[in-house]
C-alpha cells in the first residue's frame, strides 16, 4: 500500500507498518510496537483484507491507542460467509483456473510442499483476477505494482491457521464489544469477500459503526479505475474529522 500512503501523506503524517512476525499474537505486538515507537497516538488506523482484521483486534486489545478504525475490504467476520467468498471467486474463473485453485490450497495445507512461496505467489494472481472489478493498467499503476512485498509463505500459513480459528470460534466477532472508537468499513461491491459479512455482523457488536459499499469496485479500491476517485476522497473526509 506503498502508493496509497504516498499519497494520504501529503496531508499528514503516515506510517505503513510491513508485518514480519510469523504468528498472529507476534504481528499484534509488532503492530502496537511500531505504534508505541513512532506515533503519536490514539491514531487513526487503517487497515486492508487481513490488515483489516489485524487492526480490529489491536483496537479491541489495545483502545487507547486507536482514536477511529477504518477497515478497507475485509474478510467475513463469521465463519457462515465463507462459502459465498468460495462460490464468489469460482464463479469468476475458468474451468482449469478452479482446478488449479483448488491443487494450489491442496498443496499449500501440506506440511511437506515445497517452493510454497511460489504457489502462494500464484494464488495470489488467482485471487486478484476473482476480487478485480475494472484494475488500473497505466504506467502509473505499474510504477505502484513495483512497490508490492510480497508475503512469504511461512508468515500466510503462521498467522492465517490462528486468525481462521478466531473465526470459527467467534471469537473475532465477539472482540467487537470492547472496541470504543468509531469505526468505518468500506468495501467493493465486487469484492469476492461478502459485504454482508462486514456490515450485518459489524453491526450487532460494534456501538458507533458505518458501511460504505462502492459501486463497480473489486477488493483494491485504490487500484479500480472507476472507484479509485471515490475512495479516496471518503479516505480524505473520513481522516479529516
């Protein structure tokens, strides 16, 4: 999201922490850490797909340190959404692009695979095809994609098992209750990830909660030519107040 603070730091001050540790507790401490070192808190924190999910827990654990939460196409918060995410991707792919899919995430959840950097890389391109409405192509965007990190294989499988646990258990949701800033979801109406997810279980946990749904939007709101405009400037209005 290197191009996306780029951008909002014109205006402000911004950080755009890189998450390394390999668990989901150690990348909740390296986020308060990062925090607690080189902010000025409470922040307003903005968080995207499993980034999203990561700063709704940070803000339930630690709520003197987050002033207003913004959560950018984020993952199903109950576990009942997850066949719609499943049904939504299939239904964008080719025959062979499903069965490939499905071959990768077999490979994946076996602990002897190798290269699984390279099959995570590959899913990853898969995926984007599934959450991408109408994608920036210019020369701009290209100069953003050289930017990209890419998130090793060990670090996805490390915190991913825990983090999909916290959901099966409810236990994601149910963190909601000791969250006591604002909090902002936007989200793509082509997103592959279930609005509903987001906005009805939000809605039972959460005191002051708003949903914003982007028309002819995917996953990347930053990245779609005809959503790009708009989410940026509720970006801008939502960092203002």
């Amino acid at each position: 999201m290197a191009a996306l603070a780029k951008a909002l730091a014109k205006n402000r001050g911004v950080l755009e922490p890189l998450q390394t540790a390999k668990s989901l507790e150690g990348q909740v401490k390296e986020l308060r850490t990062v925090l607690d070192n080189n902010a000025d808190t409470p922040v307003v924190l903005i968080g995207h797909s499993w980034g999203a999910w990561l700063s709704y827990i940070l803000a339930a654990r630690y709520p003197d340190l987050v002033k207003k939460l913004i959560l950018v196409g984020s993952g199903p918060f109950e576990a009942r959404y997850v066949k719609t995410l499943a049904e939504n991707r299939f239904k964008r792919l080719s025959e062979k692009e499903r069965s490939e899919f499905e071959s990768i995430v077999n490979r994946l959840n076996e602990p002897k695979t190798k290269d699984k950097d390279k099959y995570h890389a590959r899913l990853r391109d898969l995926s984007y095809k599934t959450d991408t409405y109408d994608p920036i192509t210019d020369e701009g965007d290209e100069a953003d994609a050289s930017e990209l990190v890419d998130c090793p294989g060990e670090i996805y499988q490390g915190v991913w098992k825990d983090a999909a646990e916290l959901r099966r258990t409810g236990k994601l949701l149910k963190l909601g209750q000791y969250i006591k800033c604002p909090v902002v979801a936007i989200h793509g109406e082509y997103d592959s990830h279930p609005p509903e997810g987001v906005q009805k279980s939000l809605y039972t946990v959460l005191k002051d909660f708003r949903f914003i749904l982007l028309e002819k939007c995917g996953h990347n709101p930053w990245r779609e030519k005809q959503a790009r405009e708009s989410y940026c400037t509720i970006l801008e209005d939502e960092l203002a107040v």
